[in-house]
C-alpha cells in the first residue's frame, strides 16, 4: 500500500513536468523503436527468404554436372537408386524458350523432367496430367504448362489438347499447373515441362548432367548424399566435375548469418538505448538536485532513505517503461505501414522481441535511476530543508 | 516528555571552534508550552534540529518519551522525527504539487497506515485548523495563513508527543501571525505539547514559559502565570 502510494506520486512528479519526461523518453522510445524495427525487419525478411527457400526443398540435394564433357547416362541412374538411403531420382534439363500459341508468345524456362519430378515437387493441376514414363520413353512432343504460361497464351480458354509451338516444334497440351505464390523460389508459374527425352533433342544434350535428390529423413540424406559423391568420384576424375547442393544445409547457414546479423544491428540500436539511459540517468540527477528542498521535507516528516530511493527509482522506471511501450508500439505502426509499401514481405513484430525490449528498457530505467536515487536518499535532512 | 542533559554541539569552522550548544539541560513535561527565545547565532536552530531528530547532539543525552535518541540509528531517527515530532517550519514546507489533504496524509503514507483512517486522520487535521472546505486547494492557491495552517495540520496528523515550530509567524502579516498564534494556544489547550522557537520577544512571551538562548547556553527560564497554566507547574518549572 505504501508502495502504491510511490507509485502514485511517481507518476504525478512524471506528469507534472510533461515536456521534460518527454524529452527524457525520447530517448528510450527511439532506442526501443529502433531495436524492435531492425530485429524484426531481419527476422521477418529471414523468416519469408527460409519460406521461398523450403520449397525448393528442404529434404533433397541437387547434383549438377559442371564440366561440360561429362555426363551421366539415364541407366547409370539406376546404380545411385539401388542405394537403400536413396528414395527419389528425379533427372532433369532446364533451357530458355518461347513458347507460342495462337499468336501471342511467351518467355519461358522449359524443364525437361520425368514423372519423378512431379513425385518430389507434389505439383497440383488444374486441368489434365502430368508427364508419364510412356512420354519418356517415346520422346512425345506434349507439354505441362505454368499457370501464367496458359493464361498468357490462352487467357481464359482451356489449354487442354491444344498446341503449343516451342523452339519450332509443336507440343500438345497435356496439363495445366495451379499458380503458385509468386514469389516462392521454385515458382511454376512461367514453366513449361516436357518429357525429358524430348527436351535432350531440342536442346541437343545427350545424357544427364542434372537431377535431384531425395531421402526420407536429414540422416538417409547425408548417407545418399555421400554415396553421390562416392559414385560420382568413381565415374569422373576430379571432384571439382560437379557440384552438390543439399539446401538444409544452406538453410541452416542463412539461418546463422542472418541471426548474426540481427544481433549485430540489435546490439548497435541497442547502443541508442543506452544513450536514452544515461539521459534518464542526466535528468534524474538534475531532478534530484532541484527537488533537494522537497526531499528535505519528506525526511523531516518522517520518509525513510528506502522511501526516497524507491520513490526516485520508480519514476526513472515508469519513465523508460513508458518510453519502451510508446517505442514499441510506433515500431508496430511503423511495420504496418511498411507492410502497406512491401508486399514481398510481411513484417511482424515477434513477441520475444518485443519482451526482450520491454525488459531492457526496465532494466535501463533501473540501472539507471539507481545512482540518483541513491543520491536523494543520502542527503542529509537539515541541508536538505535549508537547500534554496 | 521531552529531556535534553547536557547537550553539547561543536562545529570547526577553520581553525575556530564554535559551540553553537554549551551544555543545554531542558526538559518540557507534557502539555507544556514553552518558547525557545533567542537571537540568530544563539543556537536555537541547532537545539530545534537536535530536538527534532534532524542531528545528533556530539555529546549529552536527550529522550524523547524516555527512549534516548542518542544511540538510534538512521531508520530509528526518521521513525522519531515521524511519530514523535510535528514540524511547523517558518517556510511552510508544504509540497507544491499537491493538495491541502496529500500533504497532510503524506507523514501518514511514511508510517504504513492503511488508507481509510488515514482520511479519518487528515480529515479530522484539517477540521482542527478550520480547513475543512479547501482540503483540495494546492498550496499556491492558499494564502499564506492558510498554508502555515495545513501545515499545522500536517504536524498533528500524527499525533505527535511535540509539536516543534520553529519560527511559525516568521512569514506572515501580522494578522494571520494572531490567527496562527490563536490556532497554538488552540491546540496548546486541547493538551498538546508545544515548543515554538523565536527570535520575537512578543511571540514568545505568549507561551506559558519562556526560555532564553544566548550563545549556546540557556541564560533564562522563566514561567508566566496565565490562566490556563497550573500554577504548581509553573512553579516547579520555574524554580529551577
């Protein structure tokens, strides 16, 4: 109840003086707004670049042949499947093109593929079929296409059984994919997929020189990613003849870099709240000093050397409190309105960062505040009252 | 009951020793009214401070109510100077943010009482000095009398063993200093014990005993027989 009564009184000694506590606060709310708004802006920016980067696969490696002589034969393949840790080959070719219909054209990448990679991608269509081992093996000239390929060409007509001329060769619509989200990084959209077969001929590549890599768990990965390399160093002479991508690995790296990152930009906009510390720390002892005459009364009426200090540590506190809270809530505001600007990336505020600043601006109003509260509390009472 | 034995205080002021106490032996019963009169240099500014728990005497013995103040430590001084001692300062000493009653219930909050008798306390303060309809006027929209009066409240909220007032008129005309003066003889009626610290002879005259300070030593002590005083009290006082 006594407590009560400081606080009280606290906050009213904090209110009667608006603009100098504003002034004061200022100085945390700007090093709370600025802590909260980098980390989050970098976890945020780290948690959709992680999303986009998982589709690509968090469980698989994908192997590319580098030196341009070398390539792998579609049977050999079968030597790296016999392998227990292995669960999906999926080989595949990617080239540019254009892609023509009724007139208009289109950009795209054309993958050459097999069914497998449906298998590991788990693509959703809207209309007809994925490529099947029959256009494999008979080197079809049919096509799957992106979602923004067949509206492009199509507009709002099915594609389905209608031709599509691509590098000069005439393909017949055998499905079309659903629209993925844009800005995923293995985005279908502007995709054409043909049979990998035929797509060797067009772009006359004999051989394998890329495929993808799956396994049931991070374990049977590692293990078939070393029997890759095992199997590949056999067949090449150089290691440097390919490259191995396992994207969990990669993961696991951004992850790091980036945490670094947002400690590194937390711990220099946390510098700014110390800054804001040493103010409050600044107009506490000027308030000391003014209100020596008052602190003089209060001990001759009877106020104890804890009642003082804890009256002048809750000001200090209820003052970088204050600050933290207003600073966090103009760093949600701030991110909402960015959030209005960038759509890529939707900014949030995750509640560990917001503790996180709350409690280090207590703390400061704490370290802070002591030595001038202290300071209040030793005065001596009959200086105190004589004090002008 | 208040007992000062040969109260001594010493300031070094550079090479100089200054007695501003010289062995003070006083002692004021119960009910008492005594003034302490005395020029500036003669130390009733010290005696006021030590009488007040402010400072430490550097020798002698002084209680309060038989516990002697001398070996208390800090916390045992502020606990004193809130129980036992009602200030009346010539400054007012009143806090200017707040109200008539927070500054009265302020002592009130430092001794832990819990806050429905603190208003039945503050209340009943501020109805003794007749402030009973500004009791939420700020200082600064009281007038002088009328501040001195809230902070004669705030004094006996406590209900303290003394009411120390050091120069109470100092800063008023001369009809809130009658009003003031009138509130004391008051409160000296209602079995208070006052001790009012003056340069003024004619202030001090008003107290049913006078004591006279000069250079650290008490030089008179004299008792004036008025109608409210018993007059073997008096006697017995003023024999000595």
């Amino acid at each position: 109840m006594k407590f009560r009564q400081s606080v009280k009184m606290a906050i009213s000694a904090v209110f009667s003086n608006k603009m100098r506590s504003f002034l004061t606060m200022l100085g945390i709310i700007i090093g709370v707004l600025s802590v909260t708004l980098l980390i989050s802006i970098v976890q945020s920016g780290t948690g959709t670049i992680t999303d986009a980067m998982s589709t690509l696969g968090g469980d698989q490696v994908t192997v590319s042949i580098t030196e341009g002589e070398k390539r792998l034969l579609y049977f050999e393949l079968d030597e790296l499947k016999a392998n227990e840790a292995v669960n999906i080959i999926a080989p595949y070719m990617s080239g540019k093109g254009v892609a023509k219909a009724g007139g208009k054209s289109k950009d795209v990448t054309v993958y050459g593929v097999t069914k497998e990679y449906d298998a590991i991608n788990n693509l959703t269509l809207t209309g007809g079929r994925f490529l099947s081992e029959l256009d494999r093996e008979y080197r079809l000239n049919v096509c799957v296409l992106g979602a923004e390929v067949a509206e492009e060409l199509f507009g709002r007509e099915s594609a389905l059984d209608r031709t599509v001329r691509i590098q000069g060769k005439d393909f017949r619509v055998i499905g079309v994919l659903e629209e993925e989200d844009e800005y995923a990084m293995n985005s279908t959209n502007r995709r054409v997929f043909i049979p990998l077969t035929t797509a060797q001929r067009i772009f006359k590549q004999t051989g394998i020189t890329n495929f993808i890599l799956t396994a049931d768990n991070k374990a049977a990965l590692r293990t078939a990613q070393t029997a890759v390399a095992d199997f590949l160093d056999n067949k090449f002479s150089e290691d440097s003849d390919y490259t191995i991508i396992n994207m969990a690995e990669i993961l696991d790296i951004m992850g790091t870099v980036m945490n670094t990152l947002s400690l590194m930009l937390g711990g220099i906009a946390g510098i700014s709240l110390l800054v804001g510390g040493i103010g409050i720390m600044n107009i506490m002892l000027v308030s000391v000093t003014e209100r020596t005459r008052e602190i003089g009364i209060r001990k001759a009426i009877g106020a104890q050397r804890s009642d003082i200090t804890i009256q002048f540590m809750i000001e200090s506190i209820f003052i970088s409190l204050m600050g933290g809270v207003i600073g966090m809530l103009l760093s949600i505001v701030t991110l909402k309105v960015l959030n209005h600007f960038v759509t890529e990336v939707t900014f949030v505020i995750s509640p560990s960062v917001a503790m996180l600043a709350l409690s280090f601006s207590i703390a400061v109003g704490l370290i802070f505040g002591i030595y001038p509260a202290s300071k209040a509390a030793k005065l001596s009472p009959i200086n105190a009252l004589r004090y002008e | 009951m208040i007992e000062l034995q040969n109260i001594y205080k010493i300031y070094q002021v550079g090479e100089e020793e200054v007695r501003a106490l010289d062995g003070v032996t006083l002692t004021v019963q119960d009910h008492e009214f005594v003034a302490i009169e005395g020029s500036s240099g003669s130390g009733k500014s010290t005696l006021m401070n030590i009488v007040g728990c402010l400072d430490i005497a550097d020798e002698g013995d002084y209680y309060i109510d038989g516990q002697n103040v001398m070996d208390l430590s800090e916390h045992s001084l502020a606990v004193m100077r809130n129980k036992k001692i009602g200030f009346i300062f010539q400054q007012f000493n009143l806090l200017p943010k707040l109200t008539a009653y927070e500054n009265v219930e302020l002592p009130l909050i430092y001794q832990g009482l819990p806050g429905r008798e603190r208003k039945i306390r503050v209340e009943e303060s501020l109805m003794k000095v007749g402030l009973e309809n500004r009791m939420f006027h700020r200082p600064n929209q009281l007038s002088g009398g009328q501040q001195q009066r809230v902070a004669v409240a705030r004094a006996l909220a406590t209900h303290p063993s003394l009411i120390l007032a050091d120069e109470p008129t100092g800063n008023l005309d001369s009809k809130s200093t009658r009003d003031i003066m009138d509130l004391i003889h008051e409160l000296h009626r209602q079995g208070n014990t006052i001790m009012l610290i003056t340069h003024d002879t004619a202030i001090a005259r008003e107290a049913e005993r006078q004591v006279q300070l000069m250079d650290g030593k008490i030089v008179s002590d004299t008792a004036r027989i008025s109608a409210s005083a018993k007059t073997e009290a008096a006697d017995s006082e003023g024999s000595r």
